[in-house]
C-alpha cells in the first residue's frame, strides 16, 4: 500500500509539469534556444541530490549486466556443504549461504532478473501507456470513453493480488512470466498520465497550426504532442522502475514470483527469513542492495521532477 501511495502522489507531482518543450526562448548570452530538456538538464547538473542515486543507477545496471565482473569470478552455484552458514570474512565478504554458496557472489548475480524486470515491465506498460494515452486524449470522444472504461476496469484490481492469483496459475515462473503478468496489470496509472498531458499539450496554438497546414493525425501526435507531453511519463516511469523492482521481490518472497533454481533478492531474502538470528547476514545483505536500488530510482525520479517541473526551480 505505501508503494502504490507513493506512485500516487508522484504521478500526481509529475502530473503538473509544463509541457512546454518546444516554447523555446533564446538564452541570455548564447544564441542557442532554451527549451524544457536543456533548462531541465542544467538543473540537473547543479544538483548533488541527482548525481548520487544516477551513478548508483548505473553501477546497478552495470552489475546485472556484467555480474561475472563484479562477483570476483566466483561462480554463485559453486557451493559446499563444509562451508555452510559462514559469516562474512575476507574470503567470503558477505559470508555463506546455507548450502555453502558464496552469498557476495549469490547477491550480486541476484540483481540480473530484479532489474531485468524492473526495466522490461516499466519499457512496456509506457509503450501501452503512451499508445492508448495519445489516442484517448487527441481523438476524445468514443474512442476516449472506451480506453477510460477499460482502464477504470483494470483499476479494479489490486496489483500484487491479482500478481499472486495469475501467477499461481502457472507451472514456470521466470524473468519473462513474471514481467509479463505485472506488464498486463501495470499500465494504468501512467496511461491517464499520458492522456491528461496530452489534452493539456492539445489545447495549445502550434497544434491548431499544424492541424491548418494539413499534418496527418499521426505526425500531430508523434511530431507535436507528445514530445510536449513526455517529461511526467518520465519521471513517473522512473519511479515505476523501484516500485516493479519492490513488487518482484516481494512477489518472490511470497514463492510466486521467481522460482528456483532462479537467483533473485526476493527469493534469497524468502530463505533468509527462517534463520534470521542464527544468520542475520543472509537477510541484511539482499535487503540492503535491494533497498538502495528502488530508494536510488525513487530518489532519481524525485530529482527529474523537480529539474522538469518549472513550479519547484
């Protein structure tokens, strides 16, 4: 409930950015023309509070990219029983696993299929979002009453419940099922997102020029609108990146998410809950990366909104 609270009032934020980014201005000094992107990014390069969870982001990206790099080479399935439950050393930084596996090497492999799905489900309910949003707000009329009616539906039912009931359902659960489930039940919210920017983005004078001189519906939408009406998709997605990463493990935790043999934080933090005070270090580890990464794209959303947002400058 806190998560979905917290995309609340940040889609709600994201939802007062200007959509001014072709009402260019020239700069003081420069004969370069001003717009939203490049008031947006000086912003951004003036704050610390930015910098911070971006690098972090990318380390992260890095890591579920490239995780033999990170892991030291150590194989995360290699394990032995004589090594079962160590804690952290300087051979082994975050200690052993109950089979004897390197959990540094477990945690850091872990971050693959979170991210994985965090970025696959976020990439695709957008691409839902900004179609059934770009049509229901331009055309209006019946075609705006059934996108509305349908996602008013899809409202109806709570994320993770109807996450837990779907999955339930089927015999394999990996990267790609899971993503899939929570991609079907995810793009609500951003697709009124979408559609509010876009009616805001229509009413304006460059709309009715481009109308006048003849531009077909669908460059209107692609050329005009909706470069003028992604800056609170943005920042909304990028929250939703951290909100996905929260929901798979939380999905995992529940052993409906991920399965073994699978390596993910959700399931490690799963195992760890039965050994808690013999072994506290099987909990803290995958818990603390996973916490600094959705706190890091929450954190890089909230900076993007207020670098976006010409109200908070």
């Amino acid at each position: 409930m806190s998560d979905q609270r917290h995309l609340a009032e940040s889609s709600d934020a994201a939802g007062e950015v200007a959509v001014e980014a072709t009402t260019a201005a020239p700069e003081l000094g420069s004969g370069r023309e001003a717009t939203l992107w490049s008031d947006a990014w000086r912003q951004l390069r003036r704050r610390p509070m930015f910098y911070i969870p971006a690098i972090a982001v990318v380390i992260l990206i890095l890591i579920a990219i490239f995780p033999q790099v990170f892991a030291r080479g150590i194989n995360p399935r290699q394990c032995s029983l004589t090594e079962s439950l160590l804690r952290p050393s300087g051979e082994h930084w975050f200690g052993t696993d109950i089979q004897g596996c390197d959990y540094y090497a477990r945690t850091i492999y872990g971050a693959r299929p979170s991210i994985s799905i965090g970025i696959l489900v976020t990439v695709f309910a957008t691409l839902i979002a900004i179609i059934g949003g770009s049509a229901a707000g331009y055309f209006g009329g019946g075609i705006d009453s059934f996108i509305a009616r349908l996602t008013d539906i899809w409202f109806v039912i709570p994320t993770i419940l109807g996450a837990i009931v779907v999955l339930n359902l089927l015999d394999k659960r990996g990267v790609l099922q899971v993503s899939l489930v929570l991609i079907v039940l995810s793009w609500g919210t951003m697709l009124r997102l979408v559609r509010s920017s876009v009616l805001a983005a229509k009413a304006n004078d460059y709309v009715d020029a481009a109308r006048a001189m003849g531009s077909s519906n669908f460059r209107i939408i692609t050329r005009h609108l909706l470069p003028n009406s992604l800056a609170p998709v943005i920042v909304y997605a990028t929250i939703t990146i951290g909100v996905i990463i929260a929901a798979e493990a939380a999905l995992s935790f529940l052993n409906v998410g991920l399965q073994l043999p699978a390596i993910s934080w959700g399931l490690m933090i799963s195992v760890a809950q039965q050994r808690i005070l013999t072994a506290p270090h099987l909990l803290f580890f995958p818990g603390l990366v996973l916490s600094i990464t959705v706190f890091s794209f929450i954190l890089m959303g909230d900076a993007l909104r207020d670098a976006l947002d010409p109200k908070l400058r």
